[in-house]
C-alpha cells in the first residue's frame, strides 16, 4: 500500500511545524547522525534522494558538491514546497512512490533516503532497484524508524506512571512483522515494521555490503539545550544503516 499521509492538510501543516519549529529529532539526532555516514567529499557525486521532503537534504548535498540530485517524494505538497524553497540548476524534484522508481543502471554514486523506509511495503524490491541504479563501490545510506519503535501495535509505546512519568518502552510483538496503524498528528498512518535481522539480512541477500550501523543518541550539547533528549537513550528512536555495492 502506497499512502500519501505527507498530502493530508492536517497531517502536512502539523509537520511542516514541528520542522520548522526544530521541535522534533529530525534536526538533533537523525540528521547529524546520518551526515557522519557520508563520504567526506561530495564533489560531482550523483545523488538519488529517495523521500526528499520539502528538499532540505537534497539542497543540502549540492551545497556540498554535488553534481546532480534527483529528490524523490510521494507528496505533492512536499514537492512543491521543495521547488519553492530549494530550486536549484542542479537538483531534479520528481513526485513520485519510492516504490516506483525506474532509472538506468550504474547511474548513481549515492542513494540516500532519510526517515522513508519505514513507510514502505516492498523494502526488498526497493532494495533490487536501488542495488541497480546505483554505480559498482556504490553506497546506499538510508534511516529509518528503529525496529524497537516500529514493533509496537499499542498507541503508545510508552508505560507511564500515575504522574505521567515514564517507566518503561512496551517492547512487544517484535517478530511479528509486517502493517502497524498508529497515531501521529492524525490517525491511522500506516508504517511496516521488519525485525532489524530481516532489514540487514535483505540488504545482504540483495548484494550489498554492510559498511556501518549507528543507533544514534543525542550529543551532550543538545541534551543540556533540551533535557527531553535524555529520554531517548532509554530506547532508540533510529536505524541508520549505510551500505555498499559489492
């Protein structure tokens, strides 16, 4: 199933506040911790961005060096903001499934995908033509919501006290892979949880070798700016996972 939760007018106003209002982990541990993943130097480097946004990253990696980024996104409000916000000579915004891409063989040094996966029902054909598209020594770094995040069927994964204190993340129905509904600014939005062995093993089996695996924490700076942070050591809100063509 291919949901376009990012078009709902709820669901796309209330993101697009907490990005921009850098309330959410986005910009205080997801996105430095995936950046460490990346080759030092993105000069003339091919890019497919593979759930783009409103194109933040895809602008980012040009004011890099790249040479070429293609930004990939289901939602046609993300795009347009995208092209609204980060136009540029070198960045190509497609409105487009990540489960439908097509693109020629050995055509991409990178394939980058940050906090898309998740939301993907076919991870292993995504992963087939990702291994396709990409150049021989090729890396393909994506994040994702962390399995012990995604295994939950509860609304809330954590159990909280009298006081609304948090005691402990619900850990349950993890081997049972596959549809969890939950509830984040609207209801029912639909993620796929895998087993972190199912996620690794099919990157495997589909060719590639895996480089590194962070589940990255806050840094101390961020902490002392917001102590909320600190309540994210307790389980891993992400997986990050960079892989190479072999």
């Amino acid at each position: 199933m291919k949901q376009n939760i990012y078009d709902n007018e709820i669901f796309y106003n209330s993101y697009i506040k907490l990005r921009v209002d850098s309330t959410g982990l986005n910009d205080v541990l997801e996105i430095p911790a995936f950046r460490t993943l990346l080759p030092d130097d993105l000069t003339h480097k091919k890019i497919l961005d593979l759930g783009c946004g409103f194109g933040e990253s895809s602008n980012w990696y040009v004011s890099q060096g790249a040479e070429r980024v293609i930004g990939i996104d289901i939602s046609e409000k993300m795009i347009s903001r995208a092209k609204q916000l980060y136009q540029h000579d070198k960045i190509e915004y497609r409105c487009l499934p990540i489960e439908d891409i097509s693109f020629h063989k050995d055509q991409f040094d990178l394939v980058l995908s940050s906090l898309a996966f998740h939301y993907i029902a076919d991870f292993k054909n995504v992963l087939q033509e990702i291994y396709h598209c990409l150049k021989n020594n090729g890396l393909l770094i994506f994040s994702q919501e962390h399995p012990i995040v995604t295994a939950k069927k509860a609304s809330n994964g954590w159990a909280k006290g009298e006081n609304g204190e948090k005691l402990y993340w619900k850990l349950d129905n993890y081997n049972d892979e596959g549809i969890r509904k939950q509830k984040w600014f609207i209801d029912g939005v639909i993620k796929y949880h895998r087993t972190t062995s199912s996620i690794i093993n099919t990157l495997i089996e589909t060719g590639f070798n895996i480089v590194r695996v962070l589940e990255p924490i806050a840094t101390e700076e961020a902490e002392l700016l917001n102590e909320v942070l600190k309540e994210e050591r307790r389980r891993p809100p992400f997986l990050i996972v960079k892989a190479q063509k072999v």
